[in-house]
C-alpha cells in the first residue's frame, strides 16, 4: 500500500550554503573595510607612529568582526523582511540605511539615551564622547538597565511574533513550536506575554527602585514601539476606500515600513554592540569605524541571502533566525542584574543559526536522494516529527 506524502516547498538546487557565496556580494564591504582601515591607521597617528596606526587598525577589525558575530542573526532577520521590497528599497537600505546604521543607530541613539538618563543636553553629550570617552562609557553602561530592557522586549515580541504565527505549518523544534504555536490564537497575546515578563522582573530582579521603574517604563516603550512600528501600514491607507486599498502603491507602502522595521530592528541589535565596543577601546572614531565594517558586511550578508533564495533553500533558517533573536532578548533581559559575556551573546546566535543551516542541508540533500515524483515531509537533524500531511 502506498502512501501519499505532502511536501513543502520546491526542491533546492543541488548547491549548498558555502558553494553560492560569491564575492560580488560583498565588494562594498572589502571597500569599506579598506576605507575604515586606512583612517583608522590615519587617526592611530600612523603616519607619524606607525606602531599606532597599526594598533588602531586592529582594534577597527577586532570591532567589526564582534559586530558580525553579534549581528548574525540580524542579517537573516532583515533578509527576511528585505525579500518583500522592491529593488528601489533594497538600495536604499544598502546606502541610506547604512548611514542611519552606522551615525544614527550606533553613535546618535546611544548618546541620546545618555542625555536622557542624565538629564544633560545633546550638544553637552556629543562632546563629552569625543572629549571623555571614560565618562561617556560610565554613564552609557549606567544606562544598561534602560537599553536592555527597551530593545531585550522589542526582540522578544519579534520571536513571539513567529513563534505563535498560528498559520505556519513548518516547524524546526516541533515540540516546542507547535505549542506556541496554538498560543497564537488568542487575542494580543505577544503584548500579554511581553507584560506579564516585565511585571516578573520588576518583581523578582534585584534592582533599585528607580532601577525598576526605568527597567518598567523602557519595557513598556519596546512594547509601544513594537506596535506602532508593526501597525504603521495603518497610517498609510485611506481610510475612504476600502481595505485593500492605500494613499500610496503597495510596493512602496511594504517599502516604507520595511525601511522602518529594518532600521528599528537594527537599533535593537546594536546596543550590546556600542557598549562592548567600549570594552575593546574608549576611543569613539576607532568603535564608529569599527563597527561601520561590521554592519556593511551584515548588510551585504543579508542581500546575499534575499537574491541567493537562501531563506526558501534553506527551510529551517528563518526558524533559526527568530531562536537567536529570542535567545538574544533573554540575553539582554537577563544582563539587566547579571552580566553575560559578549562572547556568549555573540556565540550563541551563531550557533543555533549554524544548527539551523545543518538542519536545512539535511532536509535538502535528503529530498535530493528521493526517488522522481515521490516527496516526502521536511525532517531535520533534531530527529523532529510532525510535519508530515498525509493524504
């Protein structure tokens, strides 16, 4: 008797993960690279003292480097929001959005939050970075609490938000996955969740009480963010025609909120990195460049992957992804009283992604093995059951 299988989407190529990679991909980042190397060599005083210039140049790559590592769950992330805009807003991303990345994100944002936290102004901030890098990476670790606690639930809403997707029909850690998933039925659950974690912080952490009420109030903003940032779209349809129509077409409206999404997305990746950075060296121009190697090569990964088709190639790398995210956010959450190694941070997403991409070659190489016109459910290394339809 012979029984029929569903399965999910097309066969992959028959190239794997590291025979796709191609170095056009990332011409722009060997450039930038080069680019941000030489002025670091420059501002290490190297055409002086080149034993400086050289020193500074290390420190550049050492940065860039942790800034991939901690970001490498941001480039599946963004690819699988990248995948969805136009070729217009892909470029924009790659050009303006880098700048916003890099200036905003990584040097803007953080001294706002101190001027914030400390009640000085920006002008005041912005001078003591260049000017007293100790003290501006005193206060800015003083503001943990604040930042870990605003992008560690902005993230954990990004995985509740996959998590209980209650119509995905693929799961990678099935028992786990399929549980949340029935969560998802309920009506804003992701907020609930988010609330009831903060209230079991604020209860249990040992913090200060304006510790609490910062780590409360910077939780709540993560929450509000997350919602307006996902709701957006809302804003731009006319409320005079109906639903499936906007003020503006479609692919620029998924583009618009795309870019916003990305550059939030992106600010909430970055706080561990602008504040380790100031564990490698206090100097702000050596971090700024350092970490504008790391978030071009993070970009360029993320195109790589959207024009490759990787996401559809590889089937658990999006599941991959969202568990590094949500790892990340309990890192985050958890470093607000206990402090957790960057490497552990940066590490620990690496892996799961890697495990991910083991698991999505495993499926492809045995839905290549297949007999013609027999197909069978995705498996994966983790010995994971039902996904199986039979019909």
């Amino acid at each position: 008797m012979t029984q029929n299988v569903t399965c999910y989407p097309s066969l992959p190529s028959r190239t794997g993960f590291l025979a796709q990679i191609s170095m056009k991909y990332f011409t722009y980042s060997i450039g930038i690279t080069l680019l941000c190397l030489v002025l670091a060599f420059a501002w290490g005083g190297g055409l002086t003292s080149p034993q400086g210039g050289l020193t500074a140049m290390v420190l550049a790559l050492i940065l860039g480097i942790m800034e991939v590592s901690l970001s490498f769950e941001n480039a599946v992330a963004n690819a699988l929001v990248l995948k969805t805009m136009n070729a217009r807003w892909q470029k924009l991303f790659l050009t303006v959005g880098m700048v916003i990345a890099v200036f905003g994100m990584r040097l803007v944002f953080p001294i706002l939050i101190v001027a914030m936290a400390t009640g000085q102004s920006l002008h005041t901030v912005a001078l003591m970075a260049f000017q007293h890098p100790e003290e501006y990476s005193r206060y800015l670790e003083q503001s943990h609490t604040y930042i870990s606690a605003f992008g560690g639930t902005f993230l954990f809403l990004v995985f509740l938000h996959f998590m209980l997707d209650d119509a995905k029909e693929r799961h990678w850690i099935a028992v786990i996955e399929k549980r949340l998933m029935k969560l998802g039925k309920l009506d804003s659950v992701q907020a609930m969740l988010s609330l009831v974690l903060l209230l079991i912080l604020y209860r249990f952490l040992p913090l200060g009480e304006v510790e609490r009420v910062s780590m409360l109030v910077a939780g709540i903003s993560g929450i509000v963010l997350y919602i307006l940032v996902s709701s957006f779209d809302v804003f731009l349809m006319d409320e005079e025609k109906t639903p499936g129509d906007s003020v503006i077409g479609p692919a620029q409206r998924a583009g618009i909120i795309g870019f916003i999404y990305l550059e939030v997305l992106d600010a909430s990746f970055s706080f561990d990195g602008v504040i380790g950075a100031f564990a490698v060296t206090r100097d702000l121009v050596i971090i700024i460049l350092g970490l504008s190697i790391g978030a071009m090569f993070v970009r360029s990964l993320t195109v790589f992957m959207v024009e490759k088709g990787t996401l559809d190639a590889y089937v658990y790398l999006e599941h991959g992804a969202h568990w590094a995210i949500g790892i990340l956010a309990g890192i985050m959450l958890a470093g607000i009283s206990v402090h957790i190694p960057e490497i552990i941070t940066g590490l620990s997403g690496v892996i799961v992604i890697l495990v991910s991409l083991i698991s999505s070659e495993s499926y492809r190489l045995a839905q290549l093995k297949q007999p013609s016109g027999i197909l069978v459910s995705c498996g994966s290394l983790l010995g994971l059951r039902g996904n199986k339809k039979s019909t």
